[in-house]
C-alpha cells in the first residue's frame, strides 16, 4: 500500500477511426479484476463515496466528462481530477474516498479486485482512523 495515490496514464489505440483504450488486469492495473461497475446521471452537487475499505482495490477511470476524487489515507489528504479516458487512479483499501464536482456526461468506471461485499466497507470516518490510523508507518 502506497501513502501518495497511484495515477496511472494508459496509452489509446487511435486511427482515423478514433480511439481505443485497454485496462487488462495485472497488465496496465496492478490486480486482478473481479467487478466492474460505472457511475452515471449523477445529480448536481452530489457527493458520493465516503468510505475506504478493508481489502478491496479499485481502479478508476472517468470514461467521459469529469469529475474529482478526495482521498485520505490519515496522512495525506489530496485530490485528484479524472479528466480524461487515460486517466486511471488506483484506490488502495486505506485511501478514504469521496468523489464530486460530476459533470453531467461524466460516467465513472470502476474496476474491483474483489466482489460486492457490504462487509468490506469502512463507512465510519473514526473506525477508519482506529484500522488504518496507527499502522501507516509501516506503509511508509
Ligand atoms: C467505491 C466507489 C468508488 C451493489 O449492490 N454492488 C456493487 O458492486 C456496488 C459498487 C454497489 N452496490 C449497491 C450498494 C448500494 O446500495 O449499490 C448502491 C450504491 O452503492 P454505494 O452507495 O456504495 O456507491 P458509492 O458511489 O458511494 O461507492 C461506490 C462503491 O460502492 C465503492 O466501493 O469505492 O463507488
């Protein structure tokens, strides 16, 4: 687990047909991918997110329009802008996250290493501080 975020810059396939980008997992993201899901339509003004998990890593991607990402991983608080279809940030299971500022076109694709599982959630800000507060040296 790294304490600043992963962004990752892949390469499209682009012709005069236009353009093609590929995420393969362990190849341009660094784990396997075991769900898929993307977030649309989202509402003005709208925060989403507001939790860090126990094991699951993600890989996010806004496939089109924009939006931003607030992470905090107890030491370092920062925000990340996905602006572009070769934009990829890889959410560690410490990274607190909390995405906003969605643009009405903007679909959010997310890539998970692991299945939906709601126990794998850490949605209370201070349980989140006792799990992943204290241990963060060893991350460093
Ligand atoms: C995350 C960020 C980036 C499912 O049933 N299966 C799923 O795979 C997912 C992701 C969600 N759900 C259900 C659970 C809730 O009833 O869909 C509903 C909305 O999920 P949630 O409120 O968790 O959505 P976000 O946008 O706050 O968070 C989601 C992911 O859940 C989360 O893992 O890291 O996107």
């Amino acid at each position: 687990m790294s304490v600043k975020s992963q962004i990752i810059q892949i390469n499209s396939l682009s012709d005069e047909r236009g353009s093609l980008s590929v995420i393969e997992s362990n190849k341009q993201i660094p784990f396997e991918i075991r769900r898929v899901f993307y977030i649309f339509s989202t509402k003005e003004n709208i925060r989403r997110g507001f939790h860090a998990h126990y094991k699951t890593r993600q890989a996010l991607v806004s496939v089109s329009g924009t939006c931003k990402v607030f992470l905090d991983n107890t030491i370092r608080k920062e925000e990340v802008i996905l602006d572009s279809p070769n934009k990829v940030l890889i959410l560690e299971p410490n990274d607190w996250h909390e995405m906003y500022d969605f643009s009405d076109d903007c679909v959010l694709l997310v890539l998970a290493s692991e299945h939906y599982d709601s126990n794998d959630y850490i949605r209370d800000y201070d349980e989140f501080v006792s799990v992943y507060g204290n241990k963060q040296y060893l991350l460093l």
